[in-house]
C-alpha cells in the first residue's frame, strides 16, 4: 500500500513511512521545505509539489534530497481565487490536466507521481520545466498579473457601475497576493518576455486609437482574440 502525507510549514507531519510526499506551499518554500524534511525521508521516497512555476525548483531538487529521497515536479492546472479547507473539492483534479517534471528522478518515481494523479482524474503531461515556466508566463502568470492591475484600476468609480465584464477579466485577482506575488519573482524572466509581446500589443491599440483608426482597422486587432478564445473552449 503507498503511504502518503502531506507536509505543511505550519504543522510538519513525519515522513519516515511515506513512500509519498507532497508539498503543498509557496513556491518560494519548496526547496527549503523539501531539504528540510529529506533527511526525514526514506531511500526511495518521493517528493512533489504543487507549484505554479518549475525551473528554479528542479534546478535546485532535480540531483535529488538528504537522506536518499528525489523530487518530481508536479504543477495541477486547476483550483480556483478561493484557498483553504472551506473551499475543498474532491473533483478538483478530474479531467484536469498536470504537468509533470521528471528531472534525474528514476521512472519508478515519476510512475509513482504519475499515478497518484491519475488516480485523481487528471490528464497528464510531461514537460521540461523551462518549457512549463514559458507557457504559464504565458496562459497564467501574465493573465494573474493583468488581473491583479486592472481590479486596481477603477478608484473612484461608481459600485454600481462595475459590471459582469470588469467581475469576469478580475476574478483571479482575488487570489492570495502574497502567493502571486512568489511566482512573478520567480518565473520573472519568462513572465518578462510575456510582458513585452503584451504591451507591444497594447501600443498597437493605443496607436490606433489615437490615430482615429476606422471600425475595420480595430476589429483587425481584436478579431484573432475573439477566434481563438472561442475555437478553445467550443469543444
């Protein structure tokens, strides 16, 4: 039977007997959390985690922990602005996808991590963590950020005039700042280059606006927009 628990910086349980270690925290506490709790470990133990950024982490975990144990990057793609227990849902990770980052790990300890989220329900997906660090800067660090700037944006608006539109672009802003704030630090290389493409973008509109640009030269801008969000999510 696999032996699993779940390690906490608050309440740090023994895993002596886990065949399976998780780590749920900042990204900033993984490494330290997982040196901490290695020596603990026994040989053949595997470590993962549940970070939204994955190269500085396996840069440091990949050669493996104190005490014979190795680490498996794990990264769910699912959850919601809402954290802690009162928000628990045992479907969270059902069709949901993980990438998963092997590093030095052996294929006995990536099948153990594989099969954990498996059995959850989820898709999952192999990837090297620059690759993971580039698309999320992409698909999720930069979205987050945006969220967080625009929700900042309409000091002194009417309530009552903040509508479904602003409610639905800001929702990921009621995230844990602090826990965002973690990963921008440390996927900021990628979440820079993110960055630049948007606001070469956002100059491009401005531009045409400014310059009085007709009806069909600003929805040449936001037609691909509207394409691809729509051909994702048809199915």
């Amino acid at each position: 039977m696999l032996t699993a628990l779940a390690a906490s910086l608050d309440k740090p349980l023994t895993t002596a007997a886990a065949d399976l270690v998780i780590l749920g925290c900042p990204v900033s506490e993984v490494v330290p959390l997982a040196r901490q709790i290695g020596p603990d470990c026994r040989p053949g133990c595997v470590v993962t985690d549940l970070g939204s950024t994955k190269g500085s982490i396996m840069q440091e975990l990949a050669a493996g922990l104190p005490g014979g144990a190795c680490f498996v990057g794990s990264h769910p793609l699912a959850g919601s602005e809402k954290s802690g227990c009162a928000h628990a849902d045992a479907a969270l990770f059902e069709n949901r996808t993980v990438v998963v980052c092997r590093g030095d790990a052996t294929n006995e300890a990536v099948e153990r991590v594989t099969m954990l989220w498996q059995g959850l329900g989820a898709r999952v997906v192999s990837m090297e963590p620059e690759e993971h660090d580039r698309a999320l800067a992409v698909t999720s660090h930069l979205p987050h950020l945006l969220a967080y700037l625009l929700a900042g944006q309409p000091k002194g608006v009417e309530r009552s005039l903040v509508a479904s539109g602003f409610r639905d672009c800001t929702r990921v802003a009621a995230s844990d700042p602090a826990l965002w704030a973690g990963i921008f630090r440390d996927n900021r290389e990628a979440l820079l280059v993110a960055v630049d493409l948007y606001l070469s973008k956002l100059v491009a509109a401005r531009t045409l606006l400014a310059n009085g640009a007709g009806l069909g030269e600003i929805r040449e801008l936001i037609e691909p927009g509207h394409q691809f969000r729509s051909d994702l999510f048809s199915g």
